[in-house]
C-alpha cells in the first residue's frame, strides 16, 4: 500500500494513461461538492492500482 502524500493527487495508472499525465504534470478537478469551481492539481503519485476509486488526494486543490 502507497502512503497519501500531503499534497497533490494519487491517480490510478489506468487514469493517469487516459488523461496523458505522469507524476508532475497538472490536471483540471471539478468537485463535486462545495465550492465546485474547477482548480487544479499536481499529480503526485502514480499507483497500479487504486481501491475504491480512480484517484486520491488528501487536500482540496485551490480554485483558480
């Protein structure tokens, strides 16, 4: 199991190959919830797998 690191996102390799990124790049979030303005966020972490989702982050990336 990979630690959550403090800050950007864990995306699955799956994602990451699907959206072009790699560890440093940058990508565009819409939450979901609360301030729901886009923001985005470092991906930190590329992982074979994710259980229960397709990425993680402990933070809430700021809006731009």
């Amino acid at each position: 199991m990979h630690p959550i690191p403090e800050s950007g996102l864990v995306l699955g390799r799956m994602l990451a190959d699907k959206l072009g990124v790699t560890r440093g790049g940058r990508v565009t979030v819409e939450p979901l919830e609360g301030d729901r303005a886009p923001r985005e966020a470092v991906v930190a972490m590329i992982v074979d797998e994710i259980i229960g989702g397709e990425f993680l982050t402990s933070e809430t990336p700021e809006p731009h």
